[in-house]
C-alpha cells in the first residue's frame, strides 16, 4: 500500500528540503489531492475580496499562496497553478461582479 504526502512550497521563495512543510501522509492519492485542492482553495477564499479580476486574483496567488505537491506524484501530477487558474475564473470570471 502506497502512502503519499502533501509537500507545501511557496512560489515565492526556493524552498528545499527541510524548509518544505509537509501535511501528513494520506493513504491515497485521491484524498492527497483532495487536500493539495482544499490548500489552493483556502489561499483564494483569503484574497479573492480584493481582487479586481480572475488574472488579479491569480496574480496574487502567485506572490502569495501555497504550491501544494503531491510525492510521489500520480499519473496526472497535481498542478498547483494549472488547478488556481481555473478556479480564478470560476470564481470571478474575467472581470470582477
């Protein structure tokens, strides 16, 4: 049986070894990808209030949210930036309501 851990970096930063957090190990894949999920989730829900649109919100998730990774990585690895994009536009479009 596999375990897989959720390993934190900050796009901001080089981050590397032991200054990585790491979440817990979880026992698939699937709720590692839950969490790396609800990780990107939480940092949007923060700074979506003063983003003027879906690229701003993006924007600032870039400078200031969480690249959650999951090790060792699926068949379809959990991109942080490809899961934030999307969401940005889901939640404010390309400009803000």
């Amino acid at each position: 049986m596999s375990t897989f851990a959720v390993v934190l970096e900050e796009f901001a930063s080089c981050m590397v070894g032991e200054e990585r957090e790491v979440d817990p190990l979880h026992d698939s894949y699937e709720s590692a990808l839950r969490r790396c999920r609800e990780l990107v989730d939480e940092s949007l829900m923060r700074l979506a209030p003063t983003a003027a649109s879906a690229e701003d919100l993006f924007e600032r998730f870039l400078a200031a949210g969480p690249e959650p990774f999951i090790d060792p990585p699926g068949e379809e690895p959990f991109v942080a930036r490809r899961y934030a994009w999307e969401r940005c536009r889901r939640m404010l479009g390309p400009t803000k309501r």
